[in-house]
C-alpha cells in the first residue's frame, strides 16, 4: 500500500509539473503572438511623427526624395533648386553635389505611413499630407501661430555691417530699393522734388557721410551711381589696403 501511495504521489507530481509547463508555453506563444501582431500592424500604417519625414528645404514631407552622395534627402523638386548654382552644394552640409539617388525605400514607407495633421489631429497618410495641410484652417492656424511665437521669443538682430544691396528712398522712404530700382523710382516718382537729401547710396559705404545733403540729387545718380560698386569694392579691406590697390592698379595702367 506504501509503494502504491508514493508512485501515485509521484503521477500526480509530474501531471502538475507537465500543466505548469504548458501553461507557461501558452502564455509565451500569446506574448509572441501579440509581438507579432503588433510588428504586422506597425508594417500596415501605424501614425509616426511626421517630423522624421521632412525634406530640410521646403519643410514638407518629401515629394519624390533622392539622397545625395553626402548622405543627405530632398525632394527631388528642391535638390534641383540646389543645382542651379554654377558650384552646387548640398543644402545641409554644403559639400559638393555630384551624384544622387532615388529614395525609394524611404518613398515606400512614405507611401504606406500615416501621421497626425499638426492642426486638426486627423490621422492622414503621408504621400497625401501636403495636400492635406494646404486645404486644412486648423493648420494654417497652427502656422501663423507658431510664427507669431517665433516672433516675439527672437531677440532683435543688430548687424554691424550696413545694407548696401538695397536702399531707402531719401524722399518718400520707399523702401527695399535696389540700386537700379533707387535711380528708377527717384527719376520717375521724384524728378521735381528740389529738396536736398542724402544719397542713401553713398551713406552706405565705408567712406560716406550719411549727413552730407546733395545739392543735385539726381545729377549725382547719374555721375556716381552708373555701376555697382559691389563689382569693384572689397567691403571688407580697410582704407589703407583699398588705397595701395588702387594706387598698384593705376601703376600697372600706365
């Protein structure tokens, strides 16, 4: 009767030993399951930010990306931009652009991610985010309000080299003027003031006296201000130096 009793303590030990088992065989094939799962539903469009999509140029989920040899993204429409200069340089790190490819990967996941919109919070897909945000109000609103923030956190710049691409009318204040636009405006806008103003021009430059008032303004235009003096001048060499090259020029002149 003992050797009966203890075999069948010992069944019944390992029928407990066996169900713990398949119990925590279960529980790990759920877990796995769940993972998976999880994995497979990521794949099928899962919201991602969208920040981690934007090309650095326009600021716009990518449209059609390529990469660059420097490892870097744009939209195609943008690196093309950046091929415009007779030198091109890469937008991000300015190394040289030569070769680029297309991101179709990264177009893939474009194409099969969503996102939520930074102003309504409407879950859209990627590859139809651009137009999404161009017709939403609550986006629009985000941005101006982003903007005014932006505007009112920035300190004040205050650069210490003057402007002396565009000018301000001496007579109207007209502003953002070029050169060829001052001389245009003046002549046409300003021909009978008799006023005496000051050459907005001149005061600019290194050697101008931003009180000096011309008598003749518009004679002054046309004897001073026929070229550009950024062909000519090196803003950055100090008066001594522009001296002696002037002088070096002259001797090699004559």
């Amino acid at each position: 009767v003992t050797s009966h009793g203890r075999r069948k303590e010992e069944d019944e030990k390992k029928k407990e030993t066996t169900q713990r088992k398949t119990e925590k065989m279960a529980t790990l094939g759920g877990g796995l399951s769940s993972s998976a799962q999880h994995q497979k539903k990521k794949n099928k469009g899962d919201p991602r930010d969208a920040a981690e999509f934007l090309c650095p140029v326009c600021l716009e989920v990518f449209d059609c990306p390529v990469r660059t040899q420097c490892g870097h993204t744009f939209c195609q429409s943008c690196l093309q931009e950046c091929l415009r200069p007779q030198k091109p340089v890469c937008a991000v790190c300015r190394a040289s652009l030569g070769n680029w490819t297309r991101a179709t990967e990264l177009e893939a996941l474009i194409h099969s991610s969503v996102a939520a919109c930074k102003g309504c919070g409407l879950q859209v897909g990627l590859s139809q985010m651009r137009s999404h945000t161009a017709a939403c109000s609550k986006y629009q609103e985000y941005i101006e309000e982003g903007v005014r923030t932006t505007a009112q956190t920035q300190p004040p710049i205050v650069s210490p080299v003057p402007n002396r691409y565009t000018f301000t009318c001496p007579y109207c204040n007209c502003q953002h003027l070029d050169q060829d636009g001052l001389v245009e405006h003046c002549t046409s806008q300003h021909a009978r003031d008799t006023r005496l103003v000051v050459c907005p021009i001149c005061a600019s430059m290194p050697w101008g006296d931003p009180n000096y008032r011309s008598a003749d303004f518009f004679q002054h235009l046309k004897i001073r201000h026929t070229f550009s003096y950024d062909t000519f001048v090196d803003y950055s060499a100090d008066e001594h130096t522009m001296i002696q090259e002037a002088l070096q020029r002259s001797l090699m002149e004559n």
